[in-house]
C-alpha cells in the first residue's frame, strides 16, 4: 500500500466509509495517518483478577461464563451480566444497554476497563473487549483515541488506521525535517514517529512522537514569523520629522508619565527607516487612541497618508467622528469608508460621497486619514502614499495583511505599524505568534478606575435590580451584556429575549438593544443617543462593545459571566468609570462551577489585563484562551502552545535552518510543507 492510494482500497473501507471519509477531507492514506489520536487509554497492562484495584484502567483475560441479559428500571435498561473466569478468580462484569456483548457468551476474550463499585455493586466496566484475533488492535495495548470523522467512530478509525499499516510502504515518507535538526533536537523521524503517534508501545513513545510533529508545526510558524521579518527588515519605510511643538499643541490634556514614555517608543519608530512593528497594549480607557492620534499627526505633517482599521464599523464610524473633531482645527482631511456609506470630512465637517469618488481622493492623496473596518483590505484602494497603519483591537496581523497594503501604495515605501489592544496576551504566546515584535504597554489610566465588581448568584437578581433602578433614577446609566444575540434552546441569556424582559422590568426607563447585525445607521443613532443620555439602559452583545467610547456609563451587567474569557470580562468592566466616575459592575454567575467562579475571584483581585490573561491562559488552556474556530491556529500549535520550552527549540532551529537556507530550497520537503502549512497560518 502506498501513501498515495486512495482510502477505498483499504480493508474494511466500503463505498459508505469511503465517502463519508471524502465528505471530510480524508482522500488518499496520507491524509489519514495523519490524523492525530487527541488521547490514549493505557490498556497495555494485563492484569490478574485477584490483583485489580478499583478505578485502574487495565486489561483482563478470561473465559466468559454465565451470560445473561435482561431489563431493568421504569425505562427498561438492557443489561449484560456474566462472569470471567481467570486461572486467579472469577469477577463479575456488567453491560448497559449494548446488545453486542452477548456475542462472547463461553469465549476467551480480553477485556479493557475499570473494577467499580457503585449502586450496582461492585463489577467489571469494560470500554472495549475483543477475542484474541482483535486484540492487538483496541486493547492489551496503548490505544489511541480518535475524534469521530462523521458518523466513523474511534473504534472504527483505529481499525482503518491498523489496516493501512499492516502493509503501508513508509519509505515514500519524506522527512520533512532536516537531519540535522533531527539530530540536534533529538527528534523521531518521521517514519518512526508517526507509526508510533497510531501504535506506540507506552504512553511515553507516544507522546513523544505527537511532539516531533508538534515540533514540526510550531517549527512552521516560526519559520515564517522570522522569513517575515527578515523580509520587512530589507524594505524601507518612510522616516517621519516629528514636530515637537506642534504635537504638544494639539494635544487638550497633558499625557501621563506613562503616554509619554510610550510616545517615546513610538516616536523612535516613526523616525527610523525601518518598517515598525508595535503592538501598543493598555487597558481601556489607558489612553492609547490618542498616541495613535499624535502619531497619525505627524504622519500626515511628513505629506503620508494614515489608515486607521477598526474591527466593527461601529468602532471605525467612533474613531471618525473622534478624529475629526480633534483635528478640526487642522488642514487634514479624512475619509470614513464602510459597507454602505463614504464620509469625506474637513475643519470638523463632513459629507456623504460616493466609493468611487473616495477612492479616487484616496489616490490622489487628497485624502490624509482613512478610517475603515479591516474590510478595508479587501477593498480596491490604491493610496498614494502610506506612512502608518494603526489596527485598533486586533493582536494578530500578518504580515500577508500588510504586503496587500503595500501592493497598493503608489510608493514603495512600507508603512509603520501599530496595533492597539486592551487584551493583551501572555508574552510566551506573544513570543510564538509574534516573534520579535516590540511591545509597549501603558500601565495606568489617566483617571483612577472606581469599579466595584460584584459575582452575584441568581437569588440576589431582584436586590440588585432594585439598587440600579435608584441609581438610574439619579440620572445613571446602565449597559447589560448577553452572551448571545438569538434565541436558543437553552438557558443562556440573549440579547432579544433579555431586551423584553428588561423593557417590562424597567418601565419607567428608556430601553435600546445593541447588536452587530442591525443596520449601521441604526447602531450610530443608538450610540449618539447613550452619549445624550437619552438611553437608560442598553441590552447588548459583548461583540459589539469593544473598544466603545460611552460617556456617562457607570453600571454594568454581564449576565453568564462564566461563558466569558477573564481578559474579555476586563475590557468590558473597563468601560466603565471612564473619566473616574464611581461605578458597579455585577457580573451574574448563571452557572456556577468552581472554575468558573474562581477564575471570576481573580477578576477582583488582580491589577492588570496581563496577569488575569495569564490565569485566564491556565484556567482554560490556549484552545479556549483563543477560541479556536477564530484563531486560525492549528490545534497541533495550540497544544505546543503549553511548552515553552519546545517553543524555543522550534524557534532555535528556525534561526538554523534559516541561516543554512534562506529560501529553503535545499530543504525541499520543508519547503513543500512550509508552503502549504504556511497558508493555514496566515489567519
Ligand atoms: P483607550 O483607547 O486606551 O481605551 P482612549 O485613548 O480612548 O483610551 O482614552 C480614554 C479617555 O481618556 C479619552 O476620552 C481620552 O480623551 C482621555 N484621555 C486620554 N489620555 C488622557 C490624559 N493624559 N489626560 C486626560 N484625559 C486623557
Ligand atoms: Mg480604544
């Protein structure tokens, strides 16, 4: 059998496998050996009766004897019940509600699970059993578990799996990694380590294998990480004057020690020929936009364009108005593209124009600061010449995002980069998913931050509903944060049930909901409105909040508060007592697990976003630290995400192999797996 072969010449693959297989990918027998087990049950050891211990997952020979089945219960529970016999003892050993076993009814089988004692007293619990033909495969060994592919079990995988290696020629199995590297960082090849990932001796070989390809996938993002910046580090940006004097004029405050500090950093970007590259992280209301505004400033004083992304149009239409009334007093023009309008704004006016017109203006330079969603990328824009790009609220932005702006610039010159953030992220996982970026962060807000949170239980709802209904009589305001939009089938709060309840619960008041999906113009109103005070409640998405600037808000409820990342739950706290006002913030805790409340407990306790990011990152593991649909990252990546340690040895042997290789061509097979991987990293 070859790598090559389609999957429906394997034993026991039929035309239903088969296509189910296709349905998911799964085409020719590399694909699926590649399919990694996500565990394994250590059955290898074969224990004597009189020697097992209760709740050890082992293996147990023996002759089945006295098979019966029966009902039992108000639902009729189908019950195996026999007895193994070995040369030590006999046991008992029960099945629910499987019809199967009676199949083995006077065999010698072997049997896989745990001795329990429970309501049905104290029995046998098999996972897998299997005569001594079927053995070698699902039990009396390590056992990979596989995640269903379809309707296919993990049962039926690991079968498939054991066919194609009963006769598999691996020698076509290329190595993609170097041998040097192999030797350096004491790596299973490949042939050795896959074989191993499906049908190890112990749990040690098998782990070990799993982390040569976990290797392997971080040594990927890696090696693009540093080809990036080797790439950018050989282009030129433009060099920016910055204009002391004119900057401290626009300004309408003073910066904090800590703005000034990071106006440092960044102005040392600016004035360098090298392409930056910042990530500018702070919590809300930190202060970071008006850095941005300042350095957007001289920018366009040096004749260079400005773009600034935001990732709703909500947020982008904030940032327009924002910026057009701090610069309204300037020669600057700006322009706000989004879905369905074009804002083409000047001495703190606006008017609508066409796309085609904007794009136009934007070519000609006649437009300083651009101001869009990230949809901006995909937009045929050519600008005339660009000096930075600031990414409001995003972490992640490859470098493939930046080359298409660069494809479009008159100029060659590559822009400086900032992007802003106020969910920072752990810096083992910024090492990886960044590289060398540089990073500032601004510890401390301009006004003190007067929040006192609450995690209140469901019984406590109607007090709390009471103290807000005071409070917004005294001319409060108060946002509540659903996890969901739509209704579902399940007791998870959303915005358009909840926005009912809430209109019949507080009567007296004027009530709005939020959420991405309602029109823009609509959504704009809304906010103008909060901002009048002409809303006394909202009922909104966590979605749509991010990064909005509300005046006068002072309470806060999030409701399934659980259902939250702790980095998240900050920003939106974060929202309030914006220019120090006193606020609540009363998260309801609809579930409650130990977990989740003690993750909450840390909300109150800890100082900063960057810490909490870090317990957030133990608590819940890098697959939901990231969300993994978002993320983009494979999974093989987020489990190396955990070691540190192999995510410094895949980012020495990049340096490596890089220094051997720049263009990777004499490692063709890495090459080929760079190239192909490298798509899926690029998110
Ligand atoms: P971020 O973008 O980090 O959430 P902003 O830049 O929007 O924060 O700042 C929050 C608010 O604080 C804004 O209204 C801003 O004008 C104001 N602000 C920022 N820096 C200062 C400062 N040094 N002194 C006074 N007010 C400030
Ligand atoms: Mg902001």
């Amino acid at each position: 059998m070859k790598l090559t072969d389609d999957l429906r010449y394997v034993k026991g693959v039929g035309p239903k496998i088969s296509n189910i297989l296709k349905e998911n990918g799964f085409n020719i027998v590399k694909d699926l050996i590649f399919y990694f087990p996500f565990r394994y049950d250590d059955f290898s050891k074969i224990v004597k009766i009189k020697d097992l211990k209760f709740d050890q997952a082992v293996t147990i020979y023996g002759k089945l004897g006295s098979l019966r089945q029966y009902r039992i219960g108000k639902r009729k529970l189908l019950i195996t019940e026999g007895i193994l016999t070995d040369d030590t003892a006999s046991l008992r050993v029960l099945w629910f509600g499987q019809r199967h076993p009676i199949k083995f009814k006077g065999k010698e089988i072997y049997i896989a699970g745990k001795l329990v004692k429970n309501k049905f007293g104290t029995y046998f619990s098999p996972l897998e059993v299997a005569t001594e033909e079927q053995k070698t495969i699902h039990l009396a060994r390590v056992v990979p578990v596989y995640r269903k592919i379809g309707s296919i079990n993990s049962k039926q995988i690991r079968k498939i799996i054991f066919n194609i290696f009963q006769n598999l020629d691996l020698k076509t199995l290329k190595d993609p990694l170097p041998d040097f590297i192999l030797k350096e960082f004491n790596l299973k090849k490949i042939d050795d380590a896959i074989l191993n990932v499906h049908f190890p001796k112990d749990i040690f070989i098998a782990k070990e294998s799993k982390k040569r390809f976990i290797f392997e996938d971080l040594l990927i993002f890696q090696l693009k990480i540093l080809k990036e910046r080797k790439l950018l580090l050989e282009k030129k940006a433009p060099q920016i004057k910055i204009y002391e004097k004119e900057t401290e004029e626009i300004l309408p405050f003073k910066l904090t020690e800590e703005q000034k500090r990071v106006w440092e950093e960044i102005k040392k970007d600016l004035q360098n020929q090298k392409p930056s590259n910042r990530l500018l992280q702070g919590d809300v209301g930190s202060g970071k936009t008006v850095l941005a505004k300042m350095a957007v400033f001289n920018v366009v004083l040096n004749n260079f364009q400005a773009v600034l992304m935001a990732p709703t149009e909500v947020l982008a239409r904030q940032h327009f108005d924002d910026f057009l009334s701090f610069f309204s007093k300037k020669n600057i023009s700006l322009g706000y593209i989004s879905s369905n309008e074009c804002l083409f704004g000047h001495g703190g006016y606006f008017v609508k124009i066409s796309k085609e017109k904007m794009k136009n203006n934007i070519f000609q330079g006649k437009v300083d600061i651009v101001i869009g969603t990230h949809s901006l990328l995909g937009e045929k824009i050519v600008f005339q010449k660009v000096g930075i790009v600031i990414i409001d609220e995003q972490q992640r932005f490859g470098v493939e995002q930046r080359a298409k702006l660069i494809e479009k610039s008159k100029s060659s010159l590559i822009p400086h980069f900032i992007s802003m953030t106020a969910t920072p992220i752990p810096r083992t996982l910024a090492l990886v998913l960044y590289g060398d970026l540089d990073i500032s962060t601004i510890k401390e807000r301009p006004f003190p931050f007067l929040v006192k949170t609450y995690i209140v239980s469901e019984n406590k709802r109607k007090k709390v509903y009471e103290f807000l209904k005071n409070k917004i009589k005294k001319g409060s305001q108060l946002i509540i944060v659903c996890p969901r939009v739509e209704e579902k089938n399940d007791e998870i709060k959303n915005v358009k049930a909840e926005y009912k309840k809430i209109k019949e619960y507080f009567s007296d008041f004027q009530i709005a909901m939020l959420y991405a999906k309602m029109k823009s113009e609509e959504k704009n109103r809304i906010i103008e409105d909060l901002n009048k005070n002409k809303i006394n409640i909202l009922v909104t998405s966590s979605v749509i909040e991010v990064g909005l600037n509300l005046q006068n808000l002072d309470l806060m409820i999030i409701e399934n508060a659980e259902r939250f990342g702790l980095a998240q739950l900050y920003q939106m706290i974060g929202r309030l007592s914006r220019y120090g006002k006193e606020s609540y913030a009363f998260l309801f805790l609809n579930k409650f697990t130990k977990n989740g409340y003690l993750r909450l407990k840390a909300l109150k306790e800890k100082k900063n976003a960057l810490e909490l990011a870090e317990i957030d990152l133990k608590l819940r593991g890098p697959g939901e630290f990231f969300g993994k649909e978002q993320s983009g990252i494979p999974d093989l990546v987020i489990e190396g995400l955990k070691d540190l340690t192999l995510i410094e040895k895949s980012k020495k042997a990049a340096e490596m192999i890089l220094e051997k290789d720049p263009n990777l061509t004499s490692f063709p097979e890495l090459y080929s797996l760079y190239s192909q991987k490298g798509k899926i990293l690029e998110g």
